[in-house]
C-alpha cells in the first residue's frame, strides 16, 4: 500500500530532498539513510504494528526514521522534545512499546523498550490491515492532549497525483500534521524541504534567501511576527512563490500588511486538523479571508454556524477520547464560519467564544480592529470571568513603542468604542512585549 511512494522517491535519485542545518541530502543518500533505519530496527525487533516513539527535532534522520517506520508499517508517534511530565503522559497514552531518541547519525539513536503491549483497538484495526500508522497528539492548550489516530497508507494517498515540484521551508515540525503533511508532499512530488533549528523571523529569511525557497508553510501569528521584524526587507525573498497559513485565523489587517509587503507572493489560506488531514482550499484573493473548502475526498456542511467535515483521510478515532463523527461520518471542527455563496470565513473555535452577558464576541473580530492601532504590534484577546456579565472582553498587547500602560489602555478603549459594539470593547488591557505564541506559533489564549 506504500510502495509506490517509495518507488516514486527512488526516481528523484541525485535530485535535492532535504535541506538540514545548511546541507543537502539528495533523494539517494534520504533513501540510504532509511535503510540504514531499517537495519536498526531489525536489530532491535521492531515490526509492523509495532507502537514505536521518535523522538527529536525535525532533522534528516526524523525524516529518514519517519519513513523506515512507515516502510515497516509500523505505528509511529512524532515527539519533538517535551518537558518530563509531557513526555510521560504522551508515551503513556499512546503506549508506546519503544522509544527511539534521535541522535546525530544512526549508530547514535538510542533505542528503549519501554515494557508495555499496546492494546488498544484502533491499533487493532491497524495491525489487522497491515498498514502503518500515526499518532498525533493535540497542542492541549484548553486540557490534556488528544491523540488522534490516522492511516498513514490514506494519507499516502493523496499525494499520488504529479503537480509541481518545489523548494518549501519546513516550517511546522513532524509532530503536527502541517510537518507531516509538507514533508510527504514535497517528496512525493520530487520537491526539496529546508528545515531550520530556529524558527525566527531573521532566521526563516535567511534560509529563504539562501535556498530560494519557492514555497513557505506558516501560521498568521509568525507572520505577523515577520511584519513587526521587517525582516523581509532586509533579505532578497525574491525566490517566493506561495505563502500558505492556517492553524488559526488570520487578522486581516495583517493579510493586507502581508500583501503590501511581498506583492509578488501569492498568499492562501489553509486548512486541516490531526484528525482529518489538510483539505484543498481557494482563497478569494491574496487580501481577502474567504476560501472554499474541499476538493476530492472531502465534504462539509455547516450546521448552526459551526463547520462539519466528512473526509476520506479522517482518524480512526482517539485514544483518550470519544471522536465527534456524527452517523454520516462528518467531524464537528468546533470552528464558526460565516457563509458567502461557495466561500466560507472562518471566526474561530466555539472554545475561544467570549460570552458577555448573553451577547457572543469572537477574540479575531477584536484583534483585527486592535491591529489598526499604529501602536499595537501585537494582540492576543480572551474572556475573564466577571460576576455581573459572565465574561468580560481581556486584551493583552504587545506595543510598537514604550509608552504609559494606563494610557494605552485607554487608547485602546476609544479606538474599538469607534469601531466595536459596547460589549466588544476590552474592558481590560494589558500591556506585555513577551510573545503572545505557544511553541506551534499559535496565539496563547488563557481565559479567566
């Protein structure tokens, strides 16, 4: 069931596949490098089914182990490094039977049993189609973890079709679908994947320059990141060809800042979950936040303002929870969208929803006015709990020059007051030039 994609690599033969900390490994040395993988997985009895832990930055060997395992139809779960109690509550809930702690080379990687039998009957369903698998665990800003199941002979699928090969920075690590969806991607089309240790505006401009990196996988947050930096001024980004963002919505004052910044990249938005793969997308304009969603293998419905999706490539389910398929098979994503004709919107996740007395405030709408302060760089809005309302609208604020907090916070009540109903303007406002992001480049919401 995967063998194609690994015929199709060995095509590629002396062609660039992947860029690590400034060198390059053709298709043939990726392809050595996996054997090599396959040699230390026979010496340590690891085989199809087998629930194997690869632990480490997303480096060449990552990747080289990445696919060895989905050779061996294994079952494998991407950790990058993880604080200690992390890290034991991920092994424990994927089971995981080994651990394989990356190293700089092959004969460096340290291999642990870890004396569990993985049980559990989504790796059942597996085992019993002989086809190799992944587990993803969910950033778990809003509770513990999910872990989500997935076929990766599926999710091989949708890479058989030929486009256009490509140069495109691996923004995203293995440990998030995004990661694995630009490694699989690029290769299966004979692209070439650049990975960086730092992922920082000047850093990520650099490496553009460098490689000519045609294509850059992101999230709104680091762009904005990138705008605030100006970075891109100081780097020829000339090679640019496509930036694409999702994992969260995207300020339109920042899409349009984007868009002055580098016209001659074209900009779309994306969008996929863990739990059903990356869907087609088109977006309206480089400026605008409408896209339509779909394309084969996927459908969706929208139901009471929240987006359903049924796909082809969806989970096999949780491991540490109930999966929300309804009878037909569509995912509930939790996102609200707004409709127009054959494009969507998307607001945000119903989690995020502020509820002031009643009334319904969505964190984006707020940031996006924010944002068209020349004074706010940065903003990251949330609920706090208010005995009176329920919720109260909270803003923390990065700024683009010093300046008094009480008179910012003033400022910033005038300006949304002009802009804003009564009840989406920031009762509270602080003032904070620590970045706003988790480690995904996602904004840190924490109600209260």
């Amino acid at each position: 069931m995967t063998a194609w994609f690994f015929q199709r690599l060995e095509q590629f033969g002396d062609a660039d596949a992947i860029i690590f900390d400034g060198r390059t490994h053709s298709y043939e040395h990726v392809l050595e490098l996996t054997s090599q993988w396959g040699a230390l997985l026979d010496e340590h009895g690891i085989r199809a089914g087998d629930v194997v832990a690869l632990e480490g930055p997303s480096s060449v060997e990552a990747c080289a182990g990445l696919l060895a395992l989905i050779e061996r139809a294994a079952i494998v779960v991407p950790m990058a490094p993880l604080p200690t109690a992390k890290r034991a509550e991920f092994l424990e809930v994927a089971e995981a039977e080994t651990t394989i702690t990356l190293g700089a080379a092959t004969a460096e990687h340290r291999v642990e049993r870890t004396g569990r039998r993985a049980a559990h009957e989504l790796y059942g369903s597996l085992r019993d189609a002989a086809t190799p698998g992944l587990v993803l665990f969910s950033s778990g800003t809003t509770g513990r973890s999910k872990a989500t199941v997935l076929d990766m002979a599926k999710m091989l699928g949708k890479y058989r079709e030929i486009r256009r090969a490509s140069r495109t920075l691996g923004f995203l690590n293995l440990d998030h679908i995004g990661g694995i969806n630009t490694l699989l991607h690029t290769l299966s089309q004979g692209g070439a994947m650049v990975t960086i240790a730092e992922r920082t505006p000047a850093t990520v401009c650099a490496a553009i320059a460098a490689h000519q990196i045609h294509v850059l996988p992101t999230t709104p947050t680091f762009l904005n990141m990138l705008l605030i930096s100006g970075e891109y001024a100081s780097h020829d980004l000339s090679s640019l060809r496509l930036i694409t963002y999702g994992t969260e919505p995207m300020p339109l004052g920042v899409l349009r800042k984007l868009h002055e910044a580098l016209p001659d990249a074209r900009l779309k938005q994306t969008y996929g979950l863990s739990e059903l793969g990356i869907l087609a997308t088109k977006s309206r304009g480089d400026d605008s936040l409408w896209v339509k969603l779909g394309g084969e293998g996927f459908a969706y419905e929208i139901r009471d303002s929240i987006l359903w999706i049924r796909s082809d490539m969806a989970m096999l389910g949780y491991l540490n929870a109930p999966a929300p398929f309804d009878e037909q098979g569509y995912f509930n994503t939790q996102d609200a969208v707004e409709v127009d004709g054959d494009y969507v919107r998307i607001l945000g996740r119903r989690s995020e929803l502020i509820n002031v007395a009643g009334e319904k405030v969505y964190p984006s709408e707020v940031e996006n006015v924010l944002l068209e302060m020349e004074l706010i760089a940065d903003a990251t809005v949330s609920g706090r709990s208010s005995h009176i309302t329920g919720q109260v609208v909270q803003a923390l604020v990065k700024l683009t020059r010093p300046a008094d907090p009480r008179d910012v916070a003033r400022q910033v009540r005038l300006f949304c007051s002009e802009r804003l109903e009564s009840y989406k303007v920031p009762l509270l406002v602080e003032v904070s030039q620590d970045d706003h992001h988790s480690e995904r480049f996602k904004k840190a919401r924490a109600a209260a």
